[in-house]
C-alpha cells in the first residue's frame, strides 16, 4: 500500500488581492504606471533636474511654479537663471513681484533698480511716522483701559502687515539678489 500524498501548496500561493480600485492584473507584458494625486505632489516627489527640464516644454507646469506664463526660451532662461544664481521657485516668485526680474518676450534679465527698496524705505518711514502719533494718542487718551488696549492692538496689527508687505515686495527682494551675487553680475554695485 503506497499511498502517496500530493503535496500541498502554501494557501498564499495563489491568492490574489485587489484593495479597492487598484487592480493590478499581470499578464504577459505588464507595465505599471504612477500618477501622482496632484501637482503639488508631483512637484514634491520628482527630482529637480526632471522638473526643469518638464517646465521648459509645459507652459502648464511653469506657470504653476512660478506663477507667470513664458514662451520656451524666455522659460528656458528663467531655469538658467535660477541654477545660476541657486535660488528657489519662491525667490524666482518674489524677484518677478517686486520688478527685479524682467520677462521680455525673447529675454529674461535680472534687472535691479535701486529706487525698489528705496521706496520700500519711505513706505516704512510713512507707515511708521503716522502711526507712531496715533499710537501715543491711544495711550495716553481718557478712554477706558480695554478700548486703550484694543487701539493700541489694532494699530499695531496693521503696522505689522504694513511691514511685512513692504519687506516682502521691496527690500528683501533687494537683499536676495545682494546675497546671491547677482548686482554684480548685472553691472550694478550693491548699496
């Protein structure tokens, strides 16, 4: 009596799990594909020498870097610049707001004008001298001690964003291009 057994696989071998949507059904030539949910995470999740090369062909994901449409050469330029000079998108952002960073139709430049954190100055100055004297009145003022304090809190809070817009615009533009060297480059000497 030779009874043989036939041997028995493992219950794993042949399973077969499908989570939700994603089938991932393997035939004779399979390919796996992986789109990311958004943008966003396609910008966080792909190496920044691809993305570069990505931004100088799609005017779609240049524009969502940096917030301005270009053609490809003016895109491919603004990508030179920014290795040039190491800086990021955001920087390439602020240089673009505050007028620094030249887009022509067939040129992009860095262009510094000292007249922007100039007038970031005396926007201070202005900001400052007429809310110093209000501030002094609030404090000093008959008003009971909670409307005193209100005052002082909301003159203060504009102050703040007054300060935090002008640096933004036009001095720390400024300072980033000293930082990296380019008023130099550009022909200008820093202040």
């Amino acid at each position: 009596m030779n009874q043989q057994t036939t041997p028995t696989l493992p219950s794993h071998a042949n399973l077969q799990v499908n989570h939700g949507d994603h089938h991932r059904i393997a035939f004779r030539d399979y390919h796996e594909g992986s789109t990311p949910d958004s943008i966003k995470m396609y910008l966080a999740t792909t190496p920044a020498a691809q993305i570069d090369a990505e931004s100088i062909d799609n005017e779609f994901l240049f524009r969502h870097r940096f917030g301005f449409d270009a053609n490809p050469s003016g895109r491919a330029e603004v990508i030179a610049l920014k290795r040039q000079f190491q800086i990021t998108d955001a920087e390439v952002i602020s240089l673009r707001r505050s007028g620094l960073l030249s887009i022509k139709r067939t040129e992009v430049r860095i262009a510094p004008d000292r007249w922007v954190p100039m007038m970031g100055w005396f926007y201070l100055s202005i900001i400052s001298i007429y809310l110093l004297p209000s501030l002094l009145v609030i404090a000093f003022g008959s008003a009971p001690l909670w409307k005193q304090y209100l005052g002082v809190i909301s003159l203060g809070a504009i102050w703040l964003a007054a300060i935090w817009f002008v640096c933004k615009t036009h001095i720390h533009p400024w300072r980033l291009l000293k930082q990296v060297g380019a008023l130099h480059v550009a022909g200008n000497s820093a202040v």
